[in-house]
C-alpha cells in the first residue's frame, strides 16, 4: 500500500471528507491584439473623455474666481406678480438695440422683423413627459422698442395652468417664428398635450420653428465638446452662468417651494431658466453674425 493509499484510510477513518479530483484550470483564452481601427476609436474615445474633462475643469474654475458667481448663491428678485390664481409673472427688459429686420436662412425667409420672433422655453415638474407632467415655468424672450423683453409665467399651483395656457397662445398670436432649443423634440410636443386637457387650441401650428440645436449640430459640432445649451453657452459664447441650477434638480425646486415654502433654490430655477431663453438670442446673433 502507498504512502497516499494509507494517508486517505487515515483520513476516512477521521471523518475527513475524500480527497475530491483536482479540477483543471480553465484555459486561458489567446491573446488578440487590438486592429488599427478599435486602437483608433479607443483613442478617439479617450480624448475626448480628456476634453470634456478640461472642460469642466475650465468652468469650475471660472466660477470660483469670479467674485459673486458661485453656483450655490442665491439671486435677489422677487417672484413677480399674481394675475391670475395659481399663476405669477415675471418680466424683465434689457436693452439692447439691434437690426430691426434678419435673415433666416435655415428657414429660407429673408428680411424678417426681429420683433416676428419668439425664443421660447420650458420647464416641467417632471424630467419625462407625460400626463401628470406640467410646465410649471413657461418662458418667451421677444423683442421691443430696441429692448429684449423676458417674460415667464410660474404657476403657483395647478389652478393656474388654464391662464397660463391661454396667456402664451395670446403672446404668440402676434409671432411669426419660434425660436427653441431642442423644442421640436420635446418643448412644443409637451405643450401640444396640455392644450387639449382644457378644451383650448394650441398657438404652434401656424409658426416657423427653428430650432438652434440642429443647426448647431449642423454647423458646431466639430468645435464642441457636445451640442448641449451650457456647452454652447461656455465654449462658443464665452458665457458662465451667474446663479445657476443643474437642470436635473429644477423640478424639485418648484416642488419644495410648492410644498415647503422655500424659494431660493426656485429663484436660482428661475434664473435659469431666463439665461435659456436670452442665450437662444445670443445664439442667433452669433450665427447670423459669422
């Protein structure tokens, strides 16, 4: 008998498990190089990945060496004026005198009046759209008077949204183009299914949209990082926003002024939301200008 043969019978003797078959270990795959081309896209991959890294480094930067340009502070305005239950206005005027007329080359219209034009922009209570889902914060930037005039109508609660409806389609009766950020996409469409719950007609139909976030696709994309508002705003206008708040946490900023009374974190919503329909402005006079 074998040293092995008698080292199991002790074992078994002992109450020792048996000594199972060793299991051979898995084979390891052969290496593959990489080809040329996924080295290239890995490559491609990471430098961007290092650029929108700069980027942010870039804008962090900025905001915290400018005096009075922290994100986290809150703005001083008041929430405007109730006009109609459950609604508020705010309206700011900024002058600013430009051409009275433009071309819309994208829209194949020419010698257009700046005041025909609207910049136009949401926020909602919810990220996806849906019925539950409102515009709490309605915005249009037009032109008067040589003066950029900014309205917004904040509802208070959701008694408000009929007026709110009702009041927009009366500021737009009188434009010709809507001017918008990706409002094709969900802007328009959003408040197209909220006309309807009040028996009123909605004011899009019979105007020309533009919407910049093509044409910046179209024309931008090779000097951007990414085609999104606040990229736009940072890399090809030379913009930091004063006082803002990420997108992502508007809604719950109305929500907590709805149910908490706590407004500072809406007021930095709110001037967000202003910037969005000034910048689309900007973003016009850019691309007209180059």
């Amino acid at each position: 008998m074998s040293a092995v043969d008698v080292l199991l019978r002790l074992r078994a003797q002992a109450g020792a498990r048996t000594l199972g078959t060793p299991v051979p270990r898995a084979r390891e795959p052969d290496y593959v190089a990489p080809t040329h081309g996924d080295a290239a896209r890995e490559a491609e991959a990471l430098v961007e990945r290092l650029r929108a890294a700069l980027a942010r480094r870039a804008y962090h930067r900025d905001m915290e060496q400018l005096p009075g340009m922290q994100s986290t502070a809150v703005p001083d305005f008041d929430l405007g004026e109730r006009i109609a239950p459950g609604l508020r206005l705010l309206q700011i005027d900024y002058p600013d005198p430009q051409a009275t007329s433009i071309d819309l080359p994208w829209l194949e219209q020419t010698g257009v009046a700046r005041a025909d034009l609207a910049a136009f922009d949401i926020e909602t209570t919810g990220m996806n759209a849906g019925v539950g889902v409102r515009a709490f914060l309605v915005g249009i930037a037009d032109w008067c008077d040589d003066r950029l005039r900014v309205r917004q109508l904040l509802l208070e609660s959701p008694a408000g949204e009929p007026h709110q409806l009702a009041l927009l389609r009366e500021w737009l009766l009188s434009k010709r183009v809507l001017l918008s950020y990706n409002g094709k996409s969900f802007d328009v469409p959003m408040m197209n299914g909220r006309y309807p719950l009040f028996g009123q007609a909605a004011p899009f139909a019979d105007l020309a949209h533009l919407d910049l976030l093509t044409i910046v696709r179209r024309q931008l994309k090779d000097r951007l990082s990414n085609c999104k508002l606040g990229t736009v705003e940072r890399e090809w206008l030379g913009l930091i926003r004063q006082h803002d708040l990420p997108s992502a946490e508007v809604p719950g900023a109305w929500r907590d002024w709805i149910r908490l009374g706590r407004d500072d974190r809406l007021k930095r919503a709110i001037a967000h939301h202003r910037q969005d329909v000034i910048s689309l402005w900007q973003i016009l006079n850019r691309l007209l200008a180059v």
